[in-house]
C-alpha cells in the first residue's frame, strides 16, 4: 500500500508549479462555463451537466480526502450521497424546506452515520474494511427502498428546490450553479488546508506506515474515523446538492454500484490530489454522457442497426475501459499531467 | 399456524443460505489463498443462470443444460482469470476492486448485448416439479428440497475436499500462509488458476440451480454479491466452516426476519407502526448482525491464523 | 543500585508449540546502555516487540519506571518515554527526512487534530527537529525524500525519530545492521555520544560495537537469559563462550 500515492511535492519546483496551474484552470473553467453556456443555445442542458460534474466532483474530492490520503478504501460512500438527499426530501416533505435546517440536519446525520459505521469498519483492516463499508452502503439503501412514506423503491420528487432564509434562490439553474461552485471551492480550500495541517500529516503517515506512526506515539484510529467523519460530511452535502439539482431523490443515489463509480472517479482523476478528483468526476460523467454518440460516429463503418446497438450498449466500453485504467494508467489524468511523456 | 409458517420459512432461509455459502464458498477461497478481492464474483453466478437458461431453451431439459453449464462457466471463469486477473494478483486492493468492478459493468451490459434486457425463464424440470407434503397439510416445492439436497452435497464434497486431499491440503496452507507454499516448490500460479476456476465454477452452479425458481436478469448477482460478503466476512475470510456457518445464519436471519420482524415488533408496538418498522428493519438485520459480529471479534467467527 | 528504569518480569512469548522468549527478566538501570545479544532466533527481536508493545506477551509483566506497562498499546508506552528503532527501517518514504523527524515532535506535542495552518512550516516542529537531526549528523539532508536516502542514512533517521520522542529509555534493534564500514562507525559514534543522556537497550550482531559501548550486556540463547554482566565477565562467562561467543569464533 506504500506506494499508492505519490502526493508529497516534488522537489523539482518547475513541476510543482505546473501542477498547481491545473486548479486554477480548472476553477476558471468553471466559472467561465455559464456564459459559453448561453452562447451555446443549448444553456439548460449544459448548465445542468455541468452542475452535476461539480456536485459529483465535491463527492469524489471527498473520497479522495481518505482514499488518496488516508487509503481507507470505502466503497460505502454512495450512502452518504443517499443521506444528504434523503434529509433534503423527507423534511421537504414535512413542510421544512429551507437549506438552512436542511444542511445541518445532512451534515449532523453523515456525520454519525459515519462515526458509528467508521468506528465499527476501522477495527478492521485491508479487505475487511472494503467489504463492511460496502455492506453498511447497501444497509442504508435497503433502508431507503423500504422506506414506503418516502416512496420506497421510487423515491420522492421534491415539491421544489429548497429556500434559503425564505427565498427561492435556487429556482434559478444560473443561482444554483454559482452555488454549486461555491460549494465546490469552499470545500477543495477546506481539504487543501486539512491535508496539509498537523493532521493531514498524520493522515498522510498513516496511510504510508501505520506501525511507524504507533511507534511515535500516534493512535492512528482517532485519526482515520475523524477522516472518515470528515469525508462523510462533505459527500452529505453533495447529497443535498444533487436531491436539489434532480429535484428528487431515489435509493438510486446510494446503490453500490454509485460508490464504485466514485471510486472509479477519484482514481481516474489520479489519486491524492483533490483537484484530480475534480477531474475525474468530470471525465466519468462527460464520457457516460457523450459515450454512446462518440461510439456511434466512430463506428461510421458498420450498418446503421449495429451502430446504434453499439451506442446502446455503451457501458461496455465503460467497464474495460475501467480495467485498463486500472492496468495502464496507474496515475490517472493527473499522473498525466504531471509527468512528461514517455518515449 | 404460525409453527408451520416458521417451519416452511426456515426451510427457504436454510435453502437460501446453501445458495450464499456456493458462492461464498469460492470468494473466502479466492480471497484466502490469493489475498484477492474478487468483485466479479457475483456476475459469474449470473452467467450460471444465464447458460442455463440458453442451453435448456437449446436442448430442452434442464439436466442437460445443467451439465453443459458447469464446465463453460469453470471455462469463462479461467478466460477471465487468463485475461484480467492473473495481471492484478500483485496489485494492492483497490486495484483489484476497480478492476473486477469493470468486469461487472461489462458484463452487465454483456448479458443484456447477448439476450436483451427482459428476464429469462427456466421450466422447473419435469423430474422435480410438484410439491410434497413434508408434514401434514404442508406442501413444499421440490424443486426447494432438490437445492438444499444439493448445498448439502457440495457443502459435504468440498469439506472433504479442502480437509482430506492433497490440493485441499495446498489450499488451506495457502490461507494462511502463502509465502510458505511457493516456498515448498509448488506453482503458486497454477493453484491459483484451479482455485479461481473453481471458485468461479461453484458460484455458475449456484446461479444455474437458482435459474428456474428466480428471474434471470442482468444485475442479478450483484446484490447476492454483497451478501456474500456479508457471509466471508462474519465467518472469517478464508475459512469455508465459516463461510458455511455464516451462510446459514445469514439466509436463516434474513428469511425469517423479513417474515417475522413485522409480528415481533407487534409485541412492543402498534400494529401498523408494526408493520412499517417491520418492514424498514427487516432487510436491515444482517447488516446489524454483522456489525454486531464485528464489533467483538473483528476478523469474524473462524479467523484464519495468519 | 539505583531503582531500574525498565523491569521485565518473567515475560514469555510462544507461538504454538515454539517458544520464542522463555521467562526472561531483566532489569535495566538508568542511564546504562544495555546490550542483547545472541544469536540468531534466540528471540531478541521479539523482545524488543514486547516491550515496546507491538506484540502482546504470553505471560510476565513490564515494568516501566516502576509502573505496570503490561496491558499498554504500543502509543502510549511512547507517550510515556519508552521509544524503539526497527532493524527493519521503517520511515516514511514520501516525507522529507525532516519532516519523519517533525511528525515524532508533533506527536509529543500533544495537538495533532489542528485541521488548518501548513504543518510543514511550523518553526515550533521543524526546529527540535532538525536538532534531532544534527545530532545524528543528518542535518545536510533535511530536505532530501527518506526513501532517497542511502541505507545508513535510513539508519541514522531511524534514530532522529527515535530521539524526536523525547524518550527516556531507547530500544534499538540492531541498528547497525546493513551498514557499510563507514556509516556504521558514525552510527556507534552517535551512541557514544547519546549513552549517559539517556537510557539504551541495544540488541546488536556487531560484536565490536556491543563490547565498545555497552555498559552491561545481557545474553539470550534460545528465548532465556543465560546471562547477565559486564562486557569484560560475559567474555570471560564459560557458558557464554560455549553458547555463543565459541559459535562465532567457529565461524
């Protein structure tokens, strides 16, 4: 496992550099996106895209925070995702729907969420930990399919998006997007300064050498749960986003296969760099938005009929794409990025 | 009333907890000797289903199909391991989680590419149609007995197997200590190879035996899968008796919670709060159970000694 | 003699049927650089894990400045002055060398779930860190990647870190090992210069070394203490010769 990341900067400043332009870039995008979006024509659709990216990015910059820097491999991620829009939908549902009970009532109930599963799943090492925070995940979507005051396996639409402080703010796609990327910056800042703090250091020990750290004096568990606590907070609130942007909630949001998709995220992104999971989130919902029409232009030669069967069943260029990422591209985009090309 | 209502639920939870443990059985393996976390494992009882399903609409019994199945999935089993597997077994865990999780997103969308997305059905073979009446006024499947039959066969074969043959003998020293068997001069490779095969052979004859009483859809291992895990994990990774205990557990916990969590809580609730509690919890408990088992003994009933 | 700083009771480890350390007691007084040797698998090893708490024992107790550390987790024996060296190095490879020391600082600084500010740039850290440093001549590569460093140079980290914790008593296992002639002179000659300032338990296969520096040398054979004297007697010791020492000379 020591050798899962590489996060420390190198000591060669030029790249250093180099790296830290991606976010800024990155934001930049971002924040440019909206006006393109209105020369496009097609704003609705690119606004609601690119809304989804950033509330997936904050969830995938979440994991990342214990994946990238702690190697907690939590494929139960989905769950938190599930909570922070189930607690936007059943208080909506009971007539509270302001953002400003809403969030805290998310955040207050990811974070014991995460406290009572995490202190159970950290006893445990390795696969183990994989296993049960997979199995807690589906606990909870369980719960949630049953769950028939709240529409059980249909899930719930929202009367509306939420108010805040008694206004409708967020009716607009435009308002909604600005604070999504407000969000989005607000917690990349707020991991950036963890990961770099007194604590992220012990996180970062941790993660390289567990025994190391007991041999200084260090109880790693405090350290990994208050991660996980962490963590599981910041994917809350893209829980409450995301029930906002679809204006409805489903178990769907927390199956497992959607902590997979996080997980698959952050490591395409690139491991342990925040942004990179940014990245990450945005090429895996571009590709699954865009892959059955590339599919289908780039398979120009073949008869109509076999192209769009091919589009059509587009995840399966998905899953051995996966593999090879995994097999090829250890790095993922930033490990691109970061290093120069070979030959 | 309710004895024999009890009594017909705890032959489904003993049916569905022979189920879990064939494909439990082949994942403790995997992950016992190879120290591999095996996310595909779930589809592979669905290709079970699904050759079962094409090979009866082909040959018209289901005998047949049966044992044409088993030597194609121990076949798909070893092509996966030659083309994805044997390239991640040096890799840390979440390489190999990734990488199987692909293999589920592939295939998937693969069985639906191949027969299309509405279930398929199997006939319930001739032979074992009908039910029987266990006690009196009680009919049962037999199709349900002709499963638990065969859980208890292969339980009992590969308890033999594992504890009185010389791969068995292999097998179990690779759980606990791998370094060693390469060590004794065997091809650590090759034990791999027929491990997975196998393992991936037993989880396509549990998918294949569930075919006619289930629907055969695409997806339909993954939510087996984590139960599966479930079942490893309490048990012990790595150990088949605690794989097979936890099994039985688990599909006994399971069967009967979710037929009588509802009437318990009747007992400290009212009826309707009953019923939706009931309901809410029920599919809850062996996620609690787990916990609960974790929570004292952290790597499960029957730890493997490392 | 003064009250010993660390009293093993009895202590026992045995896998199985194979008895690993066998009913040793040790006292080791303050001050004193205390030596073990023995010889391959006499469990020297695994008595550095016992008292340092990475492996439970059997059955004894571990006495630590006369109180029971027995039941203690490996963190808070270090909390309380006892800190140990691997003979396997274990550092942390990404982080600077200073930065491995750093983390032993902040760990005794009590604050470590301190969320913001760069831990990096703390001067309170970085400065007793590179005092460690100094001490054991790595100040030059402060800033060099541990797992960059050439093997001593691991070596000599290992025992920044060790030093980092403030310990009152140093368990070092076989801090020589692997090193080539030069850095294992500089290694003994940092020893030298720590032994009286602290308290060493040192478990070392360099004969020359354990005999220059060690004030009492203790000598297990097959999990027991056989003996138990100064440098000179153990020499002179019958049984140590024909256990050990007369096995080395054959060699």
């Amino acid at each position: 496992m020591t050798e899962l990341v590489q996060t420390e900067p190198s000591p060669a400043p030029s790249l250093g550099t180099r790296v830290e332009i991606v976010p800024i870039f990155l934001f930049a995008a971002f924040a440019a996106a909206p006006l393109l979006a209105t020369v496009s024509g097609a704003e609705g659709y690119v606004l609601s895209l690119l809304t989804r990216v950033m509330i997936f990015g904050i969830a995938a910059m979440a994991l990342d925070l214990i994946l990238g820097y702690g190697a907690l491999v939590s494929f139960g991620h989905a769950a938190f995702l599930g909570l922070g829009g189930y607690a936007v939908g059943i208080l909506a549902s009971h007539g509270i729907d302001d953002a400003l009970v809403q969030v805290p009532v998310a955040l207050a109930a990811s974070a014991l969420f995460a406290l009572v599963t995490g202190a159970i799943s950290l006893r445990t090492k390795g696969v183990y930990f994989i296993m049960i925070t997979l199995a807690f995940g589906q606990m909870l979507y369980f719960l949630a399919t049953s769950l028939a005051a709240y529409g059980g396996d249909d899930g719930m639409t929202l009367p509306s998006r939420s108010l805040v402080a008694g206004f409708s703010v967020l009716k607009s796609d435009f308002t909604f997007y600005w604070i999504c990327l407000l969000c989005l910056l607000g917690t990349y800042a707020f991991s950036r300064a963890v990961v770099a703090s007194r604590f992220g250091r012990v996180l970062r020990g941790t993660r390289d050498n567990a025994t190391r750290m007991e041999a200084i004096g260090f109880r790693p568990f405090r350290f990994q749960l208050t991660a996980y606590v962490i963590s599981g907070m910041m994917t809350g609130l893209a829980g409450c986003l995301l029930a906002n942007q679809a204006e409805f909630v489903s178990p769907a949001f927390m199956t497992w296969q959607r902590s997979g998709e996080l997980i698959f995220m952050v490591v395409l992104g690139g491991l342990g760099s925040l942004h990179g999971a940014i990245i990450g989130a945005a090429a895996f919902l571009l590709l699954e938005e865009f892959l059955p029409e590339i599919l289908h232009a780039a398979s120009f030669f073949l008869s109509d009929e076999v192209r769009d069967h091919l589009a059509e069943n587009w995840k399966m260029v998905f899953g051995p794409l996966l593999i090879l990422v995994v097999l090829f591209a250890r790095g993922g985009i930033m490990g691109l990025l970061r290093r120069p090309r070979h030959g | 009333m309710t004895a024999t209502l009890l009594f017909v639920q705890a032959l489904n939870g003993l049916q569905f907890g022979l189920i879990l443990f064939l494909i439990a059985a082949g994942l403790t393996l995997v992950f016992g000797v190879m120290d591999f976390i095996n996310l595909a494992h779930g589809v592979q009882y669905m290709v079970g289903a699904y050759l079962v399903a094409a090979f009866s609409a082909w040959t018209g019994s289901f005998g047949w199909a049966l044992l044409l199945a088993l030597p194609t999935a121990l076949a798909f089993g070893l092509l996966l391991e030659a083309i994805v597997f044997r390239h991640l077994y040096d890799r840390d865990h979440l390489d190999q989680v990734l990488a199987t999780f692909g293999i589920i997103l592939f295939l998937n969308q693969g069985v639906k590419f191949v027969w299309g997305a509405a279930p398929l059905s199997v006939p319930v073979p001739e032979l074992l149609s009908g039910s029987v009446e266990i006690a009196s006024g009680l009919l049962y499947p037999v199709y349900r007995l002709a499963i638990i039959a065969a859980g208890l066969v292969v339980a009992i074969l590969l308890y033999g197997l594992v504890n009185h043959t010389r791969i068995g003998m292999l097998v179990r020293a690779g759980a606990s200590n791998a370094a060693m068997v390469s060590a004794l001069g065997v091809n650590i490779q090759r034990l791999f190879m027929v491990v997975f095969g196998f393992g991936a052979m037993l989880a396509g004859f549990a998918g294949a035996m569930v075919a006619p009483i289930l629907s055969v859809e695409p997806g339909m291992g993954d939510n087996i899968l984590i139960l599966a895990f479930v079942v490893i994990v309490i048990g012990g990774i790595g150990s088949i008796r605690g794989a097979f205990l936890a099994a039985l557990l688990i599909g006994l916990v399971d069967t009967l919670g979710r037929s009588f969590a509802p009437n318990l809580l009747r007992l400290v609730l009212d009826p309707a709060a009953a019923s939706q509690t009931g309901r809410a919890i029920a599919p809850m408990l062996i996620y609690i159970f787990m916990a609960a088992v974790l929570f004292f003994r952290p790597s499960g009933l029957f730890p493997v000694k490392r | 003699m003064a009250e010993p700083l660390l009293e093993l009771r009895n202590l026992r480890k045995a896998y199985g049927a194979l008895v690993v350390t066998d009913n040793v007691s040790l006292s080791v007084t303050p001050g004193e650089l205390h030596a073990v040797i023995g010889p391959n698998g006499a469990g020297k090893t695994t008595l550095i894990h016992q008292i340092s708490g990475m492996l439970p024992s059997d059955t004894g107790s571990i006495l630590f400045g006369g109180e029971d550390i027995t039941s203690l987790p490996m963190p808070q024996r270090v909390r309380r002055g006892l800190a140990r060296s691997f003979q396997i190095t274990s550092i942390l490879p990404g982080f600077s060398a200073l930065e491995n020391v750093a983390l032993a600082v902040q760990a005794r600084s009590g604050s470590s779930f301190r969320l913001f500010g760069k831990a990096a740039q703390e001067k309170n850290l970085n400065d007793p860190a590179m005092e460690c440093l100094s001490q054991v001549g790595l100040a030059a590569r402060a800033h060099v990647p541990a797992g960059l460093l050439s093997h001593g140079e691991k070596r000599q980290l290992e025992l920044a870190i060790g030093l980092a914790t403030e310990p009152k008593l140093l368990l070092l296992d076989e801090p020589l090992a692997g090193t080539g002639h030069e850095e294992s002179l500089r290694v003994v000659e940092t020893l030298r210069r720590l032994k009286g300032r602290l308290t060493i338990v040192l478990i070392e296969h360099d004969m020359e070394a354990v005999f220059a520096l060690a004030d009492r040398v203790s000598v297990l054979v097959y999990g027991r203490v056989l003996a138990t004297d100064t440098p000179g007697r153990i020499r002179e010791n019958p049984d140590v010769r024909a256990a050990y020492l007369g096995e080395e000379e054959l060699v």
